[in-house]
C-alpha cells in the first residue's frame, strides 16, 4: 500500500484544526463548565491521545506544547500570566509528550501492521487472480503463451519472459520490450538448483516442482517479496505440469478409445457380416448341392440370398457412412425444402419394411420450407425410422410430427415398443453400442443412431431421447433456422408449383 504524503495546505488546515479545538476547550472551560485544573489536564491530555493517534507524530508534538503553553496561562496560578518555573507546567509538558511519543509509536506500529496486511491481502488476491488464468488453459503450448500476458496484466510487470523447457521455445508478455535474451533464460534453466535472483532490475526465477524443472520466469521489478515471486513461479510451474498431465492423460484415453472402437469394430463387423455371409453360403451350398430342388425352394432360396445380400451392402454402407462423417468429410448444402414431402418420401423409401404397419403423420398446414441437407436429414430420419420399426410391435402405430419453434424445427418419432432402460440411455448414441436385452434377438449394427446424431450435430442441430421402459421412446431431431457461419436463412411459406 502506498502512502500519500499531505499537500501543504492539508497540513496548513491540520494545525489550524488542533489549534482550534484547543481554544475550544479553554473557551469551554472558561466560561461554560468551571471545572478544577486536573480535569483540564486530563482533557487536553485526551486532545493530544486522539491526534497522536490519527495524525503523525509532529501533530501531537505541535498540540502539546500549545496545550502546555494555553494550561499554563489559563488555568495555572498566577492566572493570565506565563511562567514556567513551576513544577506543574513541567509535569503537564512531559505528561502531554510522553503520551503524544507513545500513542503516535502505538498507532504508526498499528498502521504499519494495517498496511502489511492489507498489501499481503491484495497480493493474495492477484495470486489468486493469476491462478484462475492459469487453469484456464488445458494446453501446454497455449498456457506457455498466455502465461507472460497474463502475468504482466495481472502484477503490473513491464515486461514477462517465460522459458519452456519441454518445448525449448521462450515467450514474452510484449516482444517489443524484451527483458531478457532467449540465450540468457537457457542458460539459467541450465542450472540444477531452484533460484530466485535480481538482475539489472528483473527477477529471474526457477520454475521447479519437486526434482523436475519445466523452465525459467523472468519478470521485470514490481516491488513485491521474494515470496511473492517464489509463489509466482510456483503457480507457473504446477499449471505447465497439470498441462502436460492432461495432454498425456488425453493422449493416454484416446490411444485407449481407439484401441477399444477397433475392437468393437472388429467384433461387430465380425458378428454383423458374419451373419449374412453365413446364411448366403448356406443357401448357395444347397443350391448347387440339390439341383433337383422343387421351385418352391429355390425361390426360397434365392429370397434368402438376396435379403442377405441387401443386408450385406446396408451394413457396408453405414459403415463407410459412419467413416465419412467422423472424418468430417461430408459437406452440409443447405437449401429450403417441404418437410411434409421428406417425411412422405423416406416414409415410402422404408414401404419394405413396413408390411401393413400404420404411420402418423402431424404436420402443420402452414409448416414453412426449413434450410437443410435434403439427402443428409432424410438419411438421418430414415435411420430413426429403422429403428423405431426394429423395435416396436407391427401392430403399433409410429408417429411422426413436425413443429416449428422460433429459431429451430422439431422432427420427432414415437413408438410404442419396450422402451430403453434409463442407464442405457446415455450410451444409445455411442457407435455399435446396442440394449443388452436385444443384441442377439434384434438385427442391427449400432451404428443407426450414431450416424443421425453425427448428420445433425453437422447441421449444428442435436437429437433427444425420451424413453419409459414398457411404454415406448420418442426421439426429437431439431435443425437451427438460422447458421451460425451463414446469414439469416427466413422460412419461407411452401407453394406449390402448380400456383
């Protein structure tokens, strides 16, 4: 904390002021309240107490002996007269002094101890501050670089450099000001023991953490304690460390996510193609093996070979679907299109499927064209319809509306089947994850739901899931009206052609 010497007027006003109030009393005590001369000591001795308190000690000084100097002449015998010789005008002057001496060393210790600990609480405060910024950034290489910034902005340095040792690169707050050369900072990072040195006006600080060093801080004199800067360092030093463990735990989680999307690639291919293959296999085998075989079954035959085949070729096609849009190779064309003639559409590309099951359909009569990827939503919606087919009774109806929100359009499907469990719900968007209670009784490749969420999510829109066990589940895709990278696309109402 900084302290502020009083302009001369201030002081001027001051001694006025102490002036003042000691006339006051020797007016009060003149001609309002008759008092005997011990309560006047006493009180110009509070008077004095009070301003060594507050004010530095050349007040009080100034006020005891002006003080000394008013008791004598108005209160002491001979009355109206100054004279020093007695014995009591120099008990009052050293009483008056010793108390002004000892309040003003009790009240400046006081304020000394006020300011160290305000200025302890303020530095804590920008360590604090700084730490915040520190743990903003989880990677090494951005946290290196915002580090010097952050550092100048928040201790008011003039200039920050931060040597890195893991990535042999230096950093500086501002490039213009350099505080140090790149070769100086090396060279002290090459050094084995913790430091914390002054030189040429800057700080100079090891970063260490246990018996790792991840390099050097340099920052320009702020006027802060040693272990302000050792704390400085410290904070620098355990964010790069937390940094780097994070990097290597993300690099460690990914090695082992892929490792285990291989397998469960390998397994679900294995089992998904296996399938068809085997049953094609057994069809041609008896084929060739009967060739006097009743047409009957050989139609039967050949129905299951082309089923299997078609099987085959869908679950090929997710796949490379799937492969294409975590590649993020897949480009959205947004164009208006009438959604009432997309559900239709993917409705009757699915009639196979269907055999005699009853669709609902709820759209609004005044439902405006909606900006998107025709061919991308109509397959995502087709793999909700899939699986809502899948897993429902054929007697049961599917519902599918369409509503419109101010900044987005809903697309849902409602089924009636078993429902999901609700600790399956969170893992039935994960890829080749399918329920425990249908992997072998319901064909499928897990990859449906995945793939819809993936063209969605590409169209900056999302999917939900409601789900009751017993009762059925309900999925709600949704599509912004408007693109964050794109201007303002306004729905426009749906004519037809004919008009």
């Amino acid at each position: 904390m900084q302290k502020h010497t009083p302009t001369p007027m201030r002081v001027l006003v001051r001694y006025a002021a102490l002036t003042a109030s000691a006339a006051l009393l020797v007016l009060l005590f003149r001609t309002v309240a008759r008092v005997n001369e011990t309560t006047v000591a006493i009180s110009f001795l509070m008077l004095v107490m009070v301003t060594a308190s507050r004010w530095r000690l050349q007040y009080s000084v100034y006020l005891s002996v002006l003080c000394t100097l008013l008791y004598n002449f108005f209160f002491l015998p001979p009355v109206g007269r100054l004279t020093i010789e007695d014995p009591r005008n120099w008990v009052a002057l050293t009483a008056f002094l010793a108390c002004s001496v000892l309040v003003s060393h009790l009240s400046n210790q006081e304020h000394r101890q006020a300011e160290a600990a305000e200025e302890r609480r303020r530095e804590v405060e920008r360590l604090y501050e700084f730490s915040q910024q520190l743990l903003l950034q989880d990677d090494p290489r951005r946290l290196a670089r915002a580090t010097p910034s952050a550092a100048a902005t928040v201790f008011g340095f003039r200039a920050v450099a931060l040597y890195v040792r893991e990535d042999d690169a230096v950093y500086f707050s501002d490039p213009g000001q350099e505080l140090i050369s790149a070769s100086e900072l090396k060279l002290s990072a090459s050094q084995g023991e913790p430091f914390n040195v002054v030189r040429e006006g800057s700080r100079i600080i090891s970063l260490s953490l246990g018996m790792r060093s991840p390099g050097v801080l340099a920052v320009s004199d702020g006027g802060y304690s040693p272990q302000i800067y050792e704390a400085i360092g410290s904070l620098v030093a355990i964010a790069l460390e937390r940094a780097a463990a994070l990097e290597r735990s993300s690099r460690l989680e990914a090695s082992r996510e892929s490792e285990r999307l291989r397998s469960t690639l390998l397994d679900s291919v294995t089992h998904d193609l296996r399938t068809p293959l085997t049953s094609i296999r057994a069809a041609v085998t008896t084929l060739a093996s009967a060739p006097d075989l009743p047409e009957t079954e050989k139609a039967d035959l050949l129905a299951v070979v082309d089923e299997e085949s078609a099987r085959l070729d869908r679950l090929i096609g997710q796949a490379v679907e799937m492969a294409e849009l975590d590649a993020e190779s897949v480009t959205v064309h947004r164009q208006p299109q009438d959604i009432q003639e997309l559900m239709e559409t993917t409705v009757e590309e699915l009639r196979p499927l269907l055999r005699g099951r009853r669709f609902e359909m709820q759209v609004p009569e005044d439902m405006p064209r909606v900006p998107m990827d025709r061919e991308l939503v109509g397959r995502a919606l087709r793999h909700i319809l899939e699986n809502a087919i899948r897993y429902s009774p054929p007697e049961s109806p599917v519902v599918l509306a369409a509503s419109l929100e101010p900044d987005r359009l809903l697309l849902s499907i409602a089924d009636h089947g078993p429902g999901i469990d609700p600790a399956e719900q969170l893992f039935v968007f994960d890829k080749f994850y399918r329920g425990r209670e249908h992997r072998t009784s319901i064909k499928g490749s897990g990859m449906g739901l995945a793939i819809a969420r993936a063209i969605l999510e590409a169209h900056g829109g999302g999917i939900t899931l409601f789900s009751i066990p017993g009762t059925g589940s309900r999925f709600t895709l949704w599509l912004p009206l408007v693109h964050a990278n794109e201007e303002k696309l306004l729905a426009e109402p749906f004519r037809d052609s004919a008009s």
